[in-house]
C-alpha cells in the first residue's frame, strides 16, 4: 500500500504536538492524513480519546491507518476492537508513553504526568493484542519508555519493533521536526499491509 491507499489519522499524545513536531509536519504533507483532535489536550480520559479516535476513524473513505505518538499509543491500544470496527487496518506506534512507569517520567514544560485531575483511567499500559497489524518505533534511549519495555510490549501487542537508536522522545525536543527515517519507516510499513 502507499499513502494514497489509506487515510491517515494522525494520534498526539498528551498536550499535543506542536507546529514543528513530525506528526504536523506528516499531517501537512501527506494528503489523506488528518489529525484526530481531542476536546482537552492537557486532562485525557482513556474513554473520551478512544472514541473520538473511533470517531474519526469512521468518517474515513479509505481503509484507516493510526499513526499514534507518546500517550497517542496506548490511547489507540485501549481502543483497538472500537478502532477496528471502523475500518483501522494498521497501527504506526511511536515512542510509546508507558503509564506503568509514569513516576519516572520527566518533568513537560513545568508539568509531570498524571495532571492534578488524575490519571483519567490511564493508569496501567495496555498489554491486549492488536486486532491489526502494529508497529513499534522506540528509541534506546527514551525516558519514556526503556526499548527493553518497548520488546516487551510489542510483542503482547503483536507488533513488530524497530529501534530509533539514541533518538530520545523522537519529538522535536529531541531534534525530531522532519524525522525522515521515520516516513522511511512508515512506507515499509504500509507495504507489509499490502
């Protein structure tokens, strides 16, 4: 498959991602791709974001492929029979938030994880197999989540995994705005589906 196969929908984690991040920037240049916006960026509930995934993902007109980031991940996890439902053939993965160790996350711009309103049922990371093909991008080196998890969880989601070498967060705090490997990545990952 190539991107005009499918339509992409575009999944940020917690607070978003920003103008130069490389989800906008696969968002402006990729033409089926579109981004699912929630109503509160910064307060997510496990519930409100899968469904609005899913509802997203119902106005497609092409078979629907998730690019997902950060807490982006286990959103479409958690979600994933919804998400199938609605014609989700495909999961692109990347740099997985872990909520089982959340406590050691790093300080966000003044903020820590989980907001002062709780954890809004993100409290354990999903382990349930993914009703679609999935695949895993994860840096050796993210605080996030350690690449040792990342195997672990891939392989309960079965997905397969690709190390990101020593890319961080793979965000634009980590030098990540364009992130061509990535669209690398991703192609060979819609040719796996067909």
């Amino acid at each position: 498959m190539k991107t005009s196969d499918v339509d992409i929908l575009i999944v940020p984690g917690w607070q978003d991602s920003g103008h130069d991040h490389w989800q906008t920037r696969w968002e402006k240049s990729l033409k089926t791709a579109r981004r699912v916006v929630q109503a509160d960026w910064d307060h997510p509930t496990v519930e409100v974001w899968g469904d609005q995934i899913a509802k997203f993902a119902a106005g497609a007109t092409k078979p629907v492929v998730v690019v997902a980031h950060s807490l982006g991940v286990p959103a479409v996890v958690l979600a994933a029979d919804k998400l199938k439902v609605r014609g989700v053939i495909g999961a692109f993965l990347v740099a997985p938030a872990d909520l089982d160790f959340s406590h050691f996350w790093p300080d966000t711009g003044g903020r820590r994880w989980p907001p002062a309103t709780g954890d809004g049922g993100y409290s354990n990371m999903p382990t349930n197999r993914l009703p679609f093909p999935g695949h895993v991008v994860v840096a050796n080196n993210d605080l996030y989540c350690s690449y040792t998890r990342a195997q672990h969880l891939a392989a309960k989601w079965g997905a397969t995994l690709s190390d990101a070498g020593e890319s961080g967060h793979i965000n634009v705090a980590s030098g990540h705005g364009p992130w061509p490997e990535g669209v690398l990545q991703f192609g060979q990952f819609l040719r796996s589906l067909g």
